[in-house]
C-alpha cells in the first residue's frame, strides 16, 4: 500500500490525468483498460468492499505489464477523478499533464 504522501502524489496525478489527459473510472471500465493494453497506471482502492470487485486486477496488471498500486480511501480517490462518489479503480489512460508525476510514481 502506498504511504501517505505518495498517496497524494497518486490522487494528483489522478486529478491532473483527469483535467489534460483521459481516465477511466470503475472496476468494469479499468478491467476493459487493461485487457486492451491501453491503461498506463492503474490505481485501487484498499477499502473496497466487497474485495472480489478489485481482487482480479493486481494479476491482470501483471499478466500485461501495467503499473499498479494500492490507495487507502476510495472516497479520496473518487474525489481526485472528479466524482461525487468513492470509486474503487482508475486507469489513467493518457497522462496528459501528469506524465512526469506518472513517471515518478511507476518508478517507486
């Protein structure tokens, strides 16, 4: 699971991938993202409930080498995509303004 600033650093670069680049948000929407190889990060809430509507996504990641990583609030990371409702998955799929926060992140 992420530390806390790198959680702020993965809910900006959520919010700068929404505001310049493109995402997608929902299990559903991100599995579709990751099977067609279009995702670049994909980032899951720890706090989803039930865990079955995210356990597949981690080895799907794997399977086709995206960046994957775990944030403790899905209220914060519905709020960075710009909802009004938690959210349990994004895939940024272009970066958009949040190529180099991206970058730095996927490194870690």
């Amino acid at each position: 699971m992420a530390e806390k600033n790198v959680a702020e650093k993965i809910y900006e670069a959520v919010e700068a991938a929404r505001k310049s680049g493109k995402i997608k948000k929902g299990s559903n929407e991100v599995t579709k993202a990751i099977e067609r190889g279009v995702a670049k990060l994909v980032i899951v809430a720890k706090n989803t409930e039930p865990k079955e509507v995210v356990m597949h996504l981690p080895a799907l990641c794997k399977e086709k080498e995206i960046a994957f990583v775990e944030v403790p609030s899905k209220e914060e990371l519905g709020a960075a995509a710009g909802l009004h409702v938690a959210t349990s998955a994004i895939a940024i799929v272009e970066e958009g303004e949040a190529k180099g926060l991206i970058k730095e992140l996927v490194k870690k």
